[in-house]
C-alpha cells in the first residue's frame, strides 16, 4: 500500500472519490422520477379488517343459565334503582347470581341445556340450507327442500302481533367425527382394562 504523502496515494483516492459521487448522482437521478406506489394495509402495518357480513335469518345462540337470570333480575333491578348506571345494576345482578340458591341455579341450568340443544338442532338445519321459513337458500331447488323439517322461526322484537306459526319436529343432526373418534378410544380403554 502506497504511503499517504506520496502523490499516487492521492491520485487513487481521487479517482474512487470521483468513482463514488458518480454512482451517487447516478442513484439520485433515479430517485428524482420515483413515484410511490400507493400503500397496502400490509405495508402500513395497518390492522383495520373488514367486518363480516352477518346473516339476519341466522339463528340466535342459545342463553347460558346466567344470562336466564340476569336477563329476570334487570329489569326489576332498574325498577327498584333508577338512578344506578347499568354498571352499578349489572354488579348487583352479579352478585345475586352468587347467592342464589343452589336449586335456582340448577333449574335454570337444565333450562340452559334444553334451549342449548335446541340450538344444535335448528343451527345444524341452518346449515344444512334452511331458512327460517322452512324454505332452501338456494332459489333452484325449492321442490327438494319441502321433505325436509322447516328451522324453527326467530322471536320478533316488533310491537306487531306475530302469526302463529306451526313448527314440524327438527331434524337431529348426526354425531360428529369427533365424537365419534372419542366413542371408539373410550371403547379400547374399556377393553383394555378388561383384559
């Protein structure tokens, strides 16, 4: 390596000085006409989604046996405490859920169940392609949905009187293969304690 007094040191560092700024006015020039394409949320970082589109003829999931009691005990709890915020009212809600009777709670547990099971059932007809009316989602085959049990029809929150309407008994849906797979290994752990 050449020394720094001498001249040819100086002459090289010139010339890849020199090398240098060309390659950075080069890079510049085509900076100047970049134009940035516009941003993807997966650029931005953004985590904005979209909302799903929720179907209005699905079926209501069923009430847990809190929700029985709480939606009973509200509104004579917002009757007896006008002046409580709803905070205040769902606290003393919580804590009558607490006291209650152990036979209270188990009434409404089985009340729970029964409605849970029904659920299963008309959310398994749903999915099968019924509308609440008893009719097949899909417009072209209206004559093959007829053998099949209508879902059961939502409550209406309007004013209005509703119609009576008839519900033929549900479809049972079949076992799933979950079930199914816990089935068979609670069987081969009966025979293996057999043997």
């Amino acid at each position: 390596m050449p020394a720094l007094n001498d001249p040819n040191c100086a002459e090289l560092m010139a010339q890849a000085l020199e090398i240098q700024v060309k390659s950075l006015n080069e890079q510049i020039e085509l900076l100047r006409g970049y134009v940035p394409a516009a941003s993807t949320e997966e650029e931005t970082g953004s985590k904005k989604r979209k909302k799903k589109e929720v179907d209005p003829n699905r079926p209501k999931r069923s009430r847990s046996a809190y929700q029985m009691f709480i939606m009973d005990v509200l509104p004579k709890l917002k009757e007896q405490h006008p002046e409580l915020t709803q905070r205040d009212i769902m606290s003393m809600g919580a804590k009558q859920w607490s006291t209650c009777p152990a036979k209270k709670k188990e009434e409404l547990e089985k009340a729970a169940a029964k409605e849970k099971a029904n659920y299963e059932v008309v959310i398994a007809n749903y999915r099968a392609g019924l509308t609440v009316e008893g009719t097949s989602l899909s417009s072209s085959s209206s004559s093959s949905s007829t053998s099949a049990a209508p879902v059961k029809a939502k409550k209406s929150h309007s004013k209005k009187a509703a119609e009576p309407s008839v519900v033929p008994e549900p479809v049972v849906p079949a076992p799933s293969t979950h079930e199914e797979k816990k089935r068979k290994k609670d069987k081969k752990k009966k025979k293996s304690k057999e043997a």
